[in-house]
C-alpha cells in the first residue's frame, strides 16, 4: 500500500518561518541586512514572531543561546559573511554547552552563485562555501537552501538541533524566499526518535542490575540532563531506589536543593568532602553525560570511578559494552520503572546551612564580596533565573542554596566574557512568567553593555547586579594582579539605562555599603532594576582565588610567571 501525504503550496520563506513556529519559537533575533531583509519582510507580514532586533550579531547569538535554554530551542538570523561571521563565536558556544540554535543566513543570491558574481559581504572572490565550512566546525548540520532542496533542508536542520541539542546553520539564498514551492501540510513533530527495542530492554536490564547490586550507588549530572529533560526521571529512580545525586557546576538548580537526595556540586578536589567521598567511591556511578573539563572537574583534580555508567544522550557505555541508538529520556523512564523499591535508603542528606545575614559591623563598613553574597543568598527565591557571568559571579551563585524551582544559566565550558547580558534577554523573552537576575562584572559587562537597550526596548524587566571592582577579577587571579591588562575604563554604569534608553523608567542605585544594597534589594521590582556594586579590586571569594592559582598551574606550567612574588591575587 502506498502511503501518501498531503501537501501544499508556499513560498521558501514562508514554510521556513511556518516550521519554525511549529518547534515552538516566537521570538527570533538577530540583525537585519540586505540579504535577509525579504525573509524578515515575510516575517512582518506573517505576524506570528517577535523581531527582537539585537545590537550586533554576537549578542545575538547569546540571546538566541539563553531562549533556547529555558524554550528548548531558538531562531538566530543573520546576513551572510559580516553577520554570520560575528555570530560564530555565539554560536561555538552554543554548540560547546549543547545548546540548540537554529541559525538561519541570509546569503547571497543563487544567480549570483550560477554566475560566479564577485559580491559584498564576502572575500571578493568566488570560495562561495567558506562560511559554511567554518560552520561546520561548531554546528550539527549545515545546508544552503534551494527550491529543490528547501522543504528537506528545513526538516531536516530543524530535527537535527532539536534531537542532538547543538546547532545548526542553512543559508537562505536572497533570491528564493518567495519561490513557491510543494509542502506538506502535517505540522513537524518534534521527537527523539524510538530506541532500538533490544539495545533499550537489555541496555536498561543491565543498568538495573547494576545499580540493585552496588553497595553505594550514586548519579552524577551533566549539561545532557538539562537539555534532553531527564530530570523528572532521575528524581523518579532515586526516589525508588535512594540515589544520592550530585551535579556538575554546569547545572547547579537542576535537581532541587531542597531534596533529600541531592548532595551539592561535585567538582573534584573543589568539593565537599562528603560529596566527593560519595561519588569517587561509588562501585555503580550512574554518569550522565558527563564530560572531564578543567573549569567542571576542578582542573581534572576528580578521579571518578573506571566502572561507571556513561549514559550519553543517544548512546551509553557500561564497562567494554557500548549501546547505540538508546535514547537518553526512554532509557531513564525504562530503567526507573524498572528499578526496585528501597525503604531504607542509601541517600546522604545535605544537611542544609542557614544563610545569615550580615553583622551589624559589616553592615556599617565598604560592601565586601562575603556580605554581597550573604545578601543575595536572602534575595533569591523560587522559580528564580539566575544569569551568571563567567569569572567572579559565576562563582559567587555556585556558592548560593537555592530554594526549588529555580534556574542557573552558565556558560562554564565555553566561557566567553560577555555571554550573560546577551543571555538575559533571551531568558526574559522565553519565560516572562519567571523573574531573572543577572549577576556580571564590569569587565565582562562592557563586551555586550548594548543589549540592556534592547531589553528596555521591550519593556523587560531584569534585575542586574554589577560588580563594579576596576577590571578582570578572576583574570588577577591567574595573572597580573596589578597588571594593566587586568584593567577597564571606569564606567558610570548605573547610569547608562537613562544613555540607552531616554526616559527610561529603570530604578538604579550605586551601592557601595551593605546598608546600601539593603536598600536598593527592597525597591520595587515594577521595572529593570541595576544595581552597580562598588568593591575593593583586590576582594574576591576564595573559591575564585584556588580556581584561578589552579588555573595558572595548568595553564603555564612550573616555569610560568604565576610563581613570581605579587603576580597573583
């Protein structure tokens, strides 16, 4: 029996813009140019998507990564060369922490191809492929639409980012996006494909067994747990079986801090006794996706065990065997349906620290990093997005208990400075439900400042803390603690909402006291909020001081300058 679909009639663009909004995206960023200006006219004219219109197309990027990870994916659209280019470095980091970006270019014309045109925005000359294979280093899959090739493409790139959580890059030739073409009518479904039947039963049989003859069983998360949404299925099985769960820094919030079953970060030597006792002894490490990165393992200082179980986001490996075409979400729900129920557990309950508000001393004295953190710890609530600055602030949020429900966006891995206020905006866009706050320094903050006008723009309301502290903190730490190179130009920054966005309502404060902050922590949140917090250049949490001599080590080596007197903070 042939199995026929219905199909229809639509432009490129359209039915682009259709899928799309059928993977559930409604806001896309980016920047406009010549080259994309008739697929954004289709856009317009389709009234279904928020244009964002980012700054540059490097914010965009982070904004499109920061939707993606609170929406599950997101659009990116930019112009071919000079926009695609600036957007790369956004888009390797996308696909460094798994993130799914769909990253449309438009690109020069076909003709223009056919013809072997020189145009603008490319080399001036003829190597029309050479964004696309610089792409194909941080990207999932890559495509230049054609009118016979279109509807595939688009199928295809889509599921790809969604299925792999990485992204994606298809140009959009500028002489193409109203060619009518033959569609189906069958909305696209968004869907991990089914495991292998065998490899599922038997992969999840053997994990079981495992798991129900180990003397200390233990799971330990990655970033694969957040993007491929395992976490329901986690708590699920170490609830049946009294698993203690610790987490990679990349998802601190991800399990709920206020279960019994989870202990805290595991970050190798960087990390509690207990915690790292738990997992590093563990005879049955249920792993998932965990990847062995400096800035995640406490500079490879972690030994986790030889005998884990490595479960991936399509494929899992227990001792010499690999099993292939295992779907991390299916695998979980089989093996916790599976899994025995224990009465008696084996958990290891985090016994929880009061936060204590600052002394009365400290209160009257400068604003330290100890008594910022302290109060921020009371700020937070749950449900809060957390948006955390690579360096400093990064480290101050891992430090944080937090209450349920809440996210932390990071960018560990890739770690370029800058991400988190890009971030912000997608995150707000995404989950508008939910309040977000940004914590960044004011090195980092001067990379991508732009994109606060873009939020006011829109009516956004973050709350973003500033440390205001003269320059690369964590930097100092590594290197050059009184080295030029560590330092920024002195901005005003609670100032700069009324620059980027005149009559701006935003409620700012400079804060350089604990007394201060207190106060402005108790402003109204009806707005933006920005709070710059002035600190001493040389003050910094002592996790940022070992993290950054550890850096060093690894970085320069015994002969390094990191071993000359006053080099380091």
């Amino acid at each position: 029996m042939t199995i026929t679909t219905a199909r229809s009639t639509m432009t490129i663009g359209d039915f682009l813009l259709r899928r799309l909004r059928e993977a559930g995206i409604s806001h896309l960023f980016g920047v406009a140019g010549d080259y994309n200006l008739e697929f954004l006219q289709q856009m317009e004219e389709l009234g279904e998507f928020t244009w964002v219109g980012n700054c540059n197309e490097l914010n965009a990027a982070y904004a499109a990564d920061g939707y993606a990870r609170l929406n599950g994916i997101s659009g990116l659209v930019v112009t071919h060369g000079v926009g695609s280019w600036s957007a790369i470095n956004g888009v390797a980091g996308a696909y460094s922490e798994h993130v799914p970006v769909v990253c449309v270019s438009g690109s020069i014309p076909l003709k223009a191809l056919d013809r072997k045109l020189l145009m603008h925005h490319t080399s001036g000359d003829t190597e029309y492929d050479d964004v696309m294979r610089g792409y194909a280093q941080v990207t999932a899959a890559q495509a230049r639409l054609t009118p016979q090739n279109a509807v595939t493409e688009i199928d295809r790139l889509i599921l790809t980012a969604w299925q792999r959580k990485l992204p994606v890059y298809m140009e959009l030739p500028s002489d193409i996006a109203y060619l009518d073409v033959e569609v189906p009518s069958e909305p696209l479904e968004l869907a991990m494909p089914p495991s292998d039947p065998e490899r599922l039963n038997t992969c999840a049989d053997a994990i079981v067994a495992r798991l129900t003859n180990a003397q200390s069983p233990a799971i330990l998360v990655d970033i694969d747990a957040d993007r491929f949404d395992v976490t329901g299925e986690l708590m699920a099985l170490a609830g049946r079986m009294q698993l203690p769960i610790a987490a990679v820094n990349t998802v601190k919030g991800l399990i709920d801090e206020t279960s019994p079953y989870f202990l805290d970060l595991y970050a190798g030597a960087g990390s509690k006794p207990e915690v790292r006792e738990t997992v590093e002894n563990s005879d049955c490490l249920l792993a998932i996706g965990v990847r062995r990165v400096d800035t995640t393992s406490g500079g490879f200082s972690g030994a986790l065990p030889a005998a884990r179980i490595d479960a991936r986001g399509d494929a899992v490996d227990i001792g010499p065997d690999n099993y292939q075409a295992v779907y991390l979400k299916e695998l979980l729900r089989r093996v916790a349906d599976k899994a025995p129920v224990r009465s008696s557990g084996r958990s290891r309950q985090r016994q929880a620290e009061t936060p204590q508000e600052p002394s009365a001393a400290v209160m009257s004295g400068p604003l330290t990093q100890a008594a910022y953190w302290s109060m921020v710890q009371g700020f937070i609530r749950e449900g809060d997005v957390l948006i955390a600055e690579d360096g400093t602030s990064e480290a101050g949020c891992w430090g944080l208990q937090l209450p349920s429900k809440c996210s932390i966006v990071t960018q560990a891995v890739w770690g370029s400075i800058g991400y988190s206020v890009g971030s912000v905006l997608g995150t707000l866009l995404a989950a508008p439900e939910r309040r977000h706050l940004l914590f960044v320094g004011d090195g980092s903050f001067q990379l991508t400042a732009q994109e606060v006008s873009t939020m006011l723009r829109h009516d956004l309301k973050p709350i973003i803390f500033l440390i205001n502290n003269g320059g690369y903190t964590v930097e100092r730490t590594i290197c050059g603690k009184q080295g030029q190179f560590n330092d920024v130009a002195n901005w005003a920054y609670a100032e700069l909402p009324k620059v980027l966005h005149p009559g701006t309502t935003a409620r700012t404060f400079v804060v350089r006291t604990p007394a201060e902050l207190k106060e402005a922590l108790a402003a109204p949140h009806d707005n933006m909020i920005f709070i710059e917090a002035v600190m001493d250049k040389y003050d910094a949490p002592q996790l940022v001081i070992d993290s950054g001599h550890g850096m060093a080590e690894l970085d320069y080596g015994p002969r390094g300058p990191q071993h000359r007197p006053g080099v380091q903070l």
